[in-house]
C-alpha cells in the first residue's frame, strides 16, 4: 500500500467515526485504479478486525444494470460484512449512526460450506447454501452527497451499513430464487417491486461471481458466513421515524425502524 493510498484509507475512517462525509477519493486521486480501491478496503476491514471486529459475511453490489451503466462499469463489487453490522428483525437503528443511509431489500445465503473461486457455479452456491432468508441491507456512504464513482464505492467498503436478516430460513432448493417476488414498503405505503432475476439475472449467479472474484485476491466464502445477494429495486432514502418491510413471495417479511 502505498503512502497516498493509505491516507485515503485513513480518511474514510475519519469519516466513518465522525459521521461526516469526505470527497471523492476519485477527485483527490484521479488515477485511483479498481485494484487500489480493493487494497483501501481490506486495509480498514484489517484495521476493524485488529480492533476486536469479526467478518460476519459479504455483500455483492452494483448488481443491477442501471447501477452498473450510471457508473460506467460491467461487473458488480463487494463489500465485507461484520457482526457488528447486523440488526435484528423488527429492530431499531439510530439515524444519527449513520451518514446518509438508504434501505434496499435482498436474498441473503447462509453458507454450510466454503466456496473457493475460481470456476465456481450456481449449482455449487445452491449446494453449498444451507438456507436462503431475506434481507434488507442499508447502505450508507463515507463519501459526501453520494458523490461516488466506481473506485469510490469499493474503496468504501461496497457503501456497506448495517444489514437486517428475517427469520424464515428456506433451503434454495424449495423455491425458485429467479422468480421470488418482493414488496418493497416505507411506512406502510408501498415504494417498489422487486424479483430475484433483478440481481444479475439469478441471486445464486451473484454469489458464485462473488466467490470467483475474491479468489483473486485469495479470498473465499467461509462456511456459516452470510452472503447478501443484490438489492432486487432501488435503494430508499431513509430518515428519522421512517418505517421498512420488504415482504417476499416465500421468504417471509424483514422489517426495520429508524429513529
């Protein structure tokens, strides 16, 4: 890692802590490659795991396609997910936690086996999946205004937040993740629809590309860790007093509160 990368991974830190946002990293470093952006964030997942953190999980972003086209990239990101990040069902977030948070709902995987890249394929995700649960996953960014661009949004931990698993846990062999639908509601009034294709065209898909990609780095999906799949419609602002349930076909209800 080099010095200047380095002070961009500090930054986003600061930012964290502080609840303010930052620039653009792409603005104070034009050249900022993807592979960059990669190293700042296993640097500040590295620096919370010395901390006392532990890796609960991944998430996919970028999985739809006009995410992809407004940031000008062909192929999703990721992001880490730590035990400290989740909230239960039904729980209650304070906004003030938080930047500039926006909720979106998922199929989350819990793993029963480790999947190492590369070559991994939806039927090997299905197999290594002991249940499916839904999910909703709040985004947040470090950067100001949401600002980001592609380099932004990996450097800054894929905008990773907090995340709500629900408490029906499915097998993925007893439903059709493509077709599973979801009612996406901020209090009480229905925001926006949703269907497993949204994400990639099947949520197993983004799984195995996930589990292919990170072998670049060395990296694989552990067992009994929690993969978010990609949000399957568009993220929602999130405010003090608002109110989430994503309600799916098959998988049941998650809901969160923010105050």
């Amino acid at each position: 890692m080099t010095i200047q990368t380095k002070n961009l991974s500090d930054l986003l830190l600061k930012a964290e802590k502080s609840r303010k946002g930052v620039s653009p990293l792409t603005e104070m470093n034009p050249s900022l490659t993807v592979e960059e952006a990669y190293t700042i964030q296993l640097d500040n997942i590295q620096v919370k795991l010395d901390n006392g953190e532990t890796i609960s999980g991944k998430k996919i972003g970028l999985t739809s396609l006009a995410m992809q086209q407004l940031l000008g990239v062909n192929e999703p990101d990721y992001g880490h997910l730590l035990q400290s990040m989740e909230v239960n069902n039904n729980g209650v977030i304070s906004r003030r936690q938080l930047l500039e948070p926006k909720v979106e709902g998922e199929i989350a995987f819990f793993l029963k086996k480790d999947l190492t890249g590369p070559n991994v394929t939806v039927e090997d995700v299905l197999d290594a999946t002991e249940y499916v649960m839904a999910a909703l996953e709040i985004v947040d960014s470090r950067v100001a205004g949401w600002k980001i661009k592609l380099c932004d949004t990996i450097a800054d931990n894929a905008s990773s937040g907090l995340y709500v698993l629900g408490e029906k846990k499915i097998s993925p062999h007893q439903l059709d993740l493509k077709e599973e639908k979801m009612a996406f509601y901020k209090n009480e009034q229905l925001i926006n629809e949703g269907i497993g294709k949204a994400a990639l065209g099947d949520p197993a898909y983004c799984v195995a590309w996930l589990a292919n990609k990170l072998s670049e780095f060395g990296i694989r999906l552990r067992a009994n860790e929690v993969i978010l799949s990609g949000a399957l419609s568009a993220a929602v602002n999130a405010g003090e007093g608002d109110k989430f349930i994503a309600k799916f076909q098959t998988l049941g209800e998650v809901k969160v509160n923010f105050r």
